[in-house]
C-alpha cells in the first residue's frame, strides 16, 4: 500500500495498487515493444524525427517532445542549448507511446467524424459530452478567449465556424473543436470531431484519453 492507498477501505486501496503496477509493466512493455519496432517506419508513418542513434523526436501539441528508449522517458527539450528537459508525467508519456506504436501511416482523409463513428465508440460517445463540460463552462460566452487559448496549444482557427479550431496533439492527428455560443435561445455547446484516418494512429480508447488532457490543456 502506498500514500494514495492511505484512508481507503482495504479492498478499494488493493485494487488501486494493483492497476498501477498493472499500469507500470504495460507502460515498460509500451518502451519494449517500440525499440522492437521498425525505427524507419515509425518515423515515416508519424512524421517525427531521429535524434542521436536511439530517440524519437515529435511534435505533441505546439512543442516538441523527445522519447527516449533506453531510459523509458518522454520530455520536453526546454533549453536546448543547456540541454535542459521536463520529463513528462506516465499518463501523457503513454498517450504519445501509443500513437508512435499504433500509426501505420494512412494518409489524412480531410474528412470530419465524431467520436461514435470510431470503431466501437457508438457504445461510449455519450461519455464525451461529459468530458468537455469543463471548456463550455469556461468559454460558454467566451468564444474569442476559446481561440485564443487553443491557439496557445497549436490550434489554427478553421474557416466555416466562427468559432472552430483544428488542434493537433500530432501532426498526422487534427482534432476539430467547434464552440457555439451561448445566445438567448440557446445554451452553450461544444462539439469534436476526428479527421476519417484517426482510428489508424490511436486506438478509440486512447482517443478518449487524448480527449480529457485536451480539456485540461485548455481549461488551465
């Protein structure tokens, strides 16, 4: 049992523990299984780069992040001449590992789709709107500061919605995010959408996960 476990009945602190040693071998096997793969292949299908003779470097929102192999770590290079760098947390450390494994390089279809036309996400979209209630709470009557704010995070504001932003966590990964306003006869509302090819980079799970660290990203 360690410090997050402390005050929980027994059996709920035992479950805790155990996903996250469960957690720690899938995120080692994640480094395993990429140093295994094709290194070409990787950086042609993900439009990333080598760096040195081992590490991976790529675009993740409106920065650069280095994956490291040997080491099993993920960072932001901050000070390249000093060499200095943020190692990234586990959680979003997985979520770039992923999509390093999972692409195989389809082309970007420029076609839009929702989070229930992914493969098996008919059964958890209505989870989605749940997730983004955090950006329509903050930027319901706001759809300036929604623009300015994901333009902080690499977003482009896309033509046809007043309020659109196409945001990439990865290059080969546009996300388009649409606010409409709150008016007087309507509340506020958000909406997301995939480009055709994006259940070829992540999985639709992992797709969520990318969904819910967007929303931190843009409620900070």
């Amino acid at each position: 049992m360690n410090k997050y476990s402390e005050g929980l009945l027994p059996e709920t602190a035992e479950y805790i523990d155990r996903g996250k040693k469960n957690f720690k071998k899938v995120y080692k096997r994640m480094f395993e299984q990429l140093s295994a793969g094709d290194t070409a292949k990787i950086l042609s299908y993900t439009d990333s780069r080598l760096i040195g003779n081992d590490k991976i470097g790529l675009q993740f929102f409106e920065n650069e992040v280095v994956v490291d192999p040997a080491q099993n770590k993920v960072f932001y290079l901050i000070n390249k001449e000093a060499g200095g760098k943020q190692v990234l947390d586990a959680y979003t450390s997985s979520i770039i590992l992923h999509y390093l494994i999972n692409a195989d390089g389809t082309s970007i279809k420029g076609k839009w789709i929702s989070y229930r036309e992914l493969p098996g996400g008919f059964f958890y979209w209505q989870t989605v709107p749940k997730v983004l209630e955090p950006l329509i709470k903050k930027f319901g009557s706001s759809g300036s500061g929604f623009l300015k704010k994901a333009s902080e995070i690499g977003g482009k504001k896309y033509p046809g919605f007043e309020f659109g932003s196409v945001i990439c966590p990865f290059k080969m990964f546009p996300v388009l995010m649409i606010l409409d306003e709150k008016s007087e006869e309507f509340e506020a509302n958000m909406r997301i959408l995939f480009d055709a090819s994006a259940s070829h980079y992540l999985k639709t799970d992992v797709i969520k996960s990318v969904i819910i660290h967007m929303v931190k990203r843009l409620c900070r």
